[in-house]
C-alpha cells in the first residue's frame, strides 16, 4: 500500500475511535418507567459527601475530647488534696475582737462553726439545699446536661445577657475550694473538670458534707453551723424547716438576703426554698405552710457603732504584728457599756440632718467609746477619727495655755476691747465688749478678742507649737484667725490633747489594742506602758485647770455639769457649722462634736448646747462608778513669779553693781553709759582669779587673768 493510503487509514481508525469514545460519554437512554432519577451507577450529591465527612470528624473529634476530658479528670482527681486535707483548709483569717473585760465584741473575717458529718446534718437542711441549688444533684456526675445545655441556648438565642445558674453544687465547692469568681470561660472549664473529678473521687455525702461546712452564708459565716448559731443562736443540729429554708436561701446572694440585712428579703426567699422543697416531695403541702416570719433571729447588740471602732483599730494589726493567717484574738479597752451610752447619747442629741462623734478615752489614753456617726449601716465614715473639721474656741486651750506659761495668772485683769491683728478684726459672739475683766471670767464666757490680744502677744508659734506638745499632728496655720479655731482638727486629736490635761499635763496616747493572742492561747502583742514628761509645768496645768472648771460652773459650758467636778470647754465655729464640747472628769476625757459632713449651717447649733448635752448624758453613765475627784486648783506658781526681787533688799537701784559682757564690775550709776563710752578702765573685776578658774574648769591664759582687785559687795548691804 502506497504511503498516501497508509495515512488515510491511520485517520479513519482514529475518528472511529473518537466517536466511539463520545458516544460513550453521552447519556444512556432512558428505560420506561424510569423517571427522572439518576441511574444506579451514578455518584451521591456533593453536600451529602460533606454530611458524611463532618459527621465522621465530629465524632472523631467528640470520642477524643472525651478521651482528653477523661484523662483531664483523672489527673485532676489524682491531684486533689485528700478529704481529711479539704476538711481543714479555710477561707481565711478569724479575728475575734474582745472588749475590755474580754466579752466578745465582734468577729471579724471568715467564721466557723463545728464540723458536721453527713449523718449529723439534718435532713431537712440537706434536702432544702438540694431543692434550691441543684435539683439533680444525686444523679449528675458533677455538671449538670440539662442546666448546662438550657443556658447555651438561652446565651445563643441571646434571651440571657451572661451565661448563669449552671453551677451544681458540685462545681461551686470546686470554685470555693480552689478557684476565684471570675466569670471567664477558662474558669468555668476548669471548674467544671474539677468538679466531675470531685465526683470520682469522693461519694455524693463527702461532697455534701464538704459543702454545707464550707459554703458562706453572708455575715463572715462559712458553714450552715457557724450560720445557724450567727442568726438563730443554735448550733445546726437543731434547725428546723423553716430556719433551714433562710439558711439554704441566702447562696444566691448572702448579702442581699441576710436576715440581719433585710429581714422581709430572707422571708421571701425562704418561701420560695419552701415552695421548691414541696414540688420536689421533700415536704408535704402542710411543712411547705410554715410561718418563717415567726423564726426567731439573734439581736446584734451594739454591733452597729462598735464597728467605727474595730475598723479604725484593725488596721493597726498589721503594724504590731508578723503577717500572720492563723485565727486571733485582739483584745480591746473598748468598755460596752460605755460605748452604748455613747451611741445612745449621740442618736439622742444630734440634731436633725446633722451628725455627730464621740470619743472618750481612759486617764492613760485607752479608748472607752468611740462613735463615728449617727448610723453605722448608713455610713461608715468615721467622724471621730477622719473628719477634719474647725475646732472654734476650744482650740482657746492651747493660747490660754501659752499665755499661763508666759506668766499670767487666772487672777490677771485684762481688757476686753475691739482688737485688730494684721487687718484682722475679731468679734465676740454677741457684738459686745465688757471692758475690764479677769483671765478667768474671758475664758469661761469665751471671749475672742481677749484670746486674740492673748495669742498676738505670745506668738502664732508659741501657740501651735503648745498644741503640737499635747498630740496634734494636723497642720496648723499661721493666720490670726487661727488663734480662734480656723485651722482644721480631728476629734480624736483634740480630746487627747485635752486628756493630757487631765494627766495633770503629761500628754497621752490613744490606744485601742492592749493585747493580741494566737490561736493556742500565746500572746503574740502586749501593749507596754508608754512614759512620758510633762509638757508643761505644774502651775501651768492647774491654772488651765482652773479655767476649763469655771468654763462649765459659770461659763458657756454649764450644759455639761453631772453633779461632780467636771473641766471643759465649748467650741462653736461661724454660721453654727461646727458644734464640739470637750472635758473630763474623774480620769475619764470626752470629745464630742457636730454637724454637716457638707459643713452646712446648722440652726440653733451651739458648743454650749447638743454637744454639751450629750457630753453630760454619756459622762454621767462612764463616771457612776468612780470616786469623785476635787481638781488641784491651788496655784504655786514659780518664785520668777510670784516672789518679789531680792536684790530689793540691798537697796536703791543706783547703788547696784553690774558686770560687763567680759565678767567686770561696772560702777554704781555707770550702767549702760548715754554716751557710749566704754565702762572704767580702773573697776575692779566682777570675780577673782580663782573663782573664774574653778568656774572654766582650767587655768586661765596669762594675758586673761584678772590683774585688778576682787569685787567688794557695797558697804550698806546685808549679811547673807
């Protein structure tokens, strides 16, 4: 065959061959009754493979999380401490505060009653718990499915702001024990790995137990018995239906409903406890019925402004103490019955809108009372001992103290007459002057332009610096006004200066701790006695003694008289904004004082008046069962003072003799000559050689020693 024909047959068989193959390609034809479905052979739709593949990898993807959670659990649960270990361990530090005579005060801080078995715990308390917290709790493995999956779609749905009420019991004694309260998703996956390995590794009454002896029920408590005996005065054996019902009630929110908080709020809650407890058949219709209302609650007595005074001592805790988280006990020299009346005296005279402190202390500086406010639960700012606020004329004390040790007497007459220091203008309350007077009388009716004319004549300085020897630290100014009270004091400041009065001028310290014990009893502070020196001379302590005293006989503080000898003084600033009344009597020193935290007006408020008042009404109460004390009033003021001159008695001034800044006599009548010549070249000196040696402790220099003939004393002077 010619290579011409070889060709054509080569492309013949190739289109055969291309035929046949698109024929293969083509559809086959339909058979009758075959519809319009695909024919066996052909391959599934495109998403159903999808299906398949997502459904294979989920749940190879769910049986190897489950393997990882199940490992997770099982290292968790090999990790936890042992039961006796979780048994033991505690939130945090006790603090129980003791008064004075050591009755317990308060307790501050976690609080633990006695460890109950399961088998001591009344049922009803198990059973109420149960029915308000996890309702399924005997049948999970410590994270509740249903709960769980009810609150993701409620989260995806977006009918929930937050994911919540998931936790079982379970996973809350896994956050309690070993985790924070952070809402994160990382806490809640870890918490709930812990809680299904608390569930492997102790049984549902171990875990039970753990929680009802460890879960807080508000108020410091932890444990249903700490709760029971915190609120009704019993240990948890001893609850009833109802009692275990409040109690079971406050996990949700133990201070929203704390029955020492709001009693009608713990009522409410209780019968819905109640009502859970009766759908669930833990209690019959009739047991769902009780009267909560009629649960008696335990009274916390004084616990209202007992806390101004626990939490300005507490802090003092981590001064005088190593750090330290075993449990203590600090003991106080808070007096309750004092403190009561105190309270009581302040609620009964403070006037209307305003608020009032008080702070007494012992003759020694121990804190007796202390009252920061008017309503503890209403504000715990403590006025006695953070409010910063104008003294007015009881600031007086330390500018009649000054002058007393710059030599006046009580007796001393002074003017009372218009003053005007650096453009400053002082006036008296009512507008008037008296004219002459004595010290006495200007201190006891409190007249300013007399402390004026007083402090300008001894100094600003002498003044602060008189106030900065009895214990005040605050900043002083240096204005005039300060003579009269401007500059800004707190309470618990003024009444120590004025107990160091009282401490017959030896100035004290406040304390409130005089010992703190560990949990076996040791004493790990001990309060030594503080020594120290009088700040001012004997004279000058009963000369200011006997103005305070007249100040309340006659003066503007005859409100605080109690029937013994009582000394003080009032103090009342521009516009009535500050009232304050200061004093002691029998060793016993009170500060009292009131107003607006705004420091706004208040009408008829008057040092003289409310505070004076209630100064009387708490002084009477903390002074019953001491003996009365007689002020020591009888001035012995020193002989620069009281004495006349001795050298009077050598006879006329003229006939004096004088020596010069280098120890030489000066003639009679040559004293400081007008004309400014030197002293007589031939006087004699002062003193001989062997006096002024033995008074330098050495031999004088050849050149210094005295070449002129001794001193003779005049020839009328006497013998001595």
């Amino acid at each position: 065959m010619s290579r011409r024909g070889e060709q054509l047959q080569n492309k013949g068989a190739r289109g055969k061959r291309r035929a046949a193959a698109e024929r293969s390609d083509a559809p086959a034809p339909r058979s009758p009754g075959s519809g319009s479905g695909k024919g066996a052979g052909a391959p599934p739709p495109r998403w159903r493979v999808w299906v398949k593949r997502l459904f294979i990898w989920s749940t190879a993807l769910a049986l190897l999380a489950l393997v990882f959670l199940g490992f997770a659990v099982g290292f968790a649960a090999s990790s936890l401490p042992d039961y006796a270990t979780l048994k033991a361990t505690q939130p945090g530090q006790t603090i129980l505060v003791r008064a004075r005579d050591g009755r317990e005060l308060v307790e501050i801080g976690p609080s633990f009653g006695e460890w109950l078995t399961y088998e001591n715990i009344p049922e009803n308390m198990t059973n109420a718990m149960v029915a308000v917290e996890d309702k399924r709790f005997r049948s999970h493995i410590g994270v509740d499915p249903v709960r769980l999956t009810g609150a993701l779609i409620e989260g995806i749905t977006g009918s929930r702001e937050r994911l919540g009420g998931t936790s079982t019991i379970t996973q809350q004694l896994a956050r309690n024990l070993f985790l924070n309260n952070n809402r994160s998703l990382d806490r809640k996956a870890r918490e709930a790995v812990l809680a299904m390995a608390l569930e492997w590794k102790f049984s549902k009454e171990q875990i039970l137990e753990l929680y009802l002896n460890k879960v807080y029920f508000g108020g410091g408590a932890y444990g249903i018995d700490s709760a029971s005996r915190k609120f009704f005065s019993h240990p948890a054996t001893e609850l009833n239906v109802g009692e275990a019902a409040i109690i079971a009630g406050l996990v949700k929110a133990p201070s929203s409903y704390s029955p020492t908080a709001d009693v009608q709020a713990a009522i409410s809650r209780a019968k819905v406890v109640l009502g859970l407890m009766r759908e669930q058949g833990y209690i019959t219709p009739d047991q769902a019925q009780v009267d909560v209302s009629a649960v008696q609650l335990k009274q916390d007595a004084g616990q209202n402004s007992v806390r101004y005074f626990t939490d300005w001592v507490l802090p003092q805790l981590d001064i005088i103490l190593p750090e330290t988280y075993e449990p203590i006990e600090v003991w106080t020299t808070l007096d309750i019955g004092m403190q009561r009346a105190a309270t009581a005296a302040i609620e009964a005279n403070t006037p209307k809108g305003a608020q009032g402190a008080l702070v007494s202390l012992d003759r020694d500086g121990a804190i007796l009372a202390m009252v920061g406010g008017t309503d503890y639960v209403a504000s715990n700012y403590n006025r006695a001992t953070a409010a910063m606020r104008q003294p007015g004329s009881a600031w007086k004390l330390f500018v009649y103290l000054a002058a007393l040790e710059a030599g006046y007497v009580p007796e001393d007459k002074v003017v009372d007459t218009p003053v005007t220091i650096d453009g400053w203008s002082p006036r008296n309350s009512n507008g008037r002057n008296v004219g002459e007077t004595d010290l006495r009388t200007a201190f006891a009716y409190s007249i300013n332009t007399v402390a004026a004319q007083l402090g300008n004549e001894v100094g600003f300085g002498t003044v602060a610096s008189m106030a900065r020897r009895f214990g005040v630290n605050s900043k002083i100014d240096t204005f005039p006004s300060m003579l009269l009270g401007s500059s800004e004091m707190r309470v618990i400041e003024m009444t120590q200066a004025f107990a160091g009065i009282a401490a017959k001028g030896t100035p004290v310290e406040p304390y409130g701790i005089t010992k703190v014990t560990g949990a076996s009893g040791e004493v790990l502070y001990r309060r030594e006695a503080q020594r120290q020196s009088p700040a001012v001379p004997d004279h000058v302590v009963k000369g200011i003694t006997d103005l305070l005293q007249a100040a309340v006989q006659t003066g503007t503080g005859r409100a605080a008289d109690i029937g013994r000898p009582v000394a003080g003084k009032t103090g009342t600033t521009s516009s009535n904004k500050d009232g304050w009344f200061i004093g002691f009597s029998s060793g016993v020193t009170t500060g009292v004082w009131m107003g607006r935290d705004d420091a706004k007006a208040v009408a008829g408020l008057q040092g003289g008046r409310a505070p004076a008042q209630a100064f009387a009404a708490y002084m009477r109460y903390a002074v019953k069962d001491r003996p009365v004390e007689q002020f020591d009033v009888t001035l012995e003021a020193p002989e620069w003072q009281l004495e006349p001159d001795q050298e009077a008695l050598f006879g006329e001034p003229e006939d004096y003799y004088y020596i010069d800044e280098q120890g030489n006599m000066v003639q009679p009548g040559r004293r400081d000559p007008a004309d400014g010549s030197e002293a007589d070249p031939d006087a004699p000196p002062a003193a001989s050689r062997d006096f002024l040696e033995e008074a330098t402790g050495g031999n004088l220099p050849q050149n210094q020693r005295p070449q002129r003939r001794p001193a003779q004393p005049p020839p009328d002077a006497p013998e001595q």
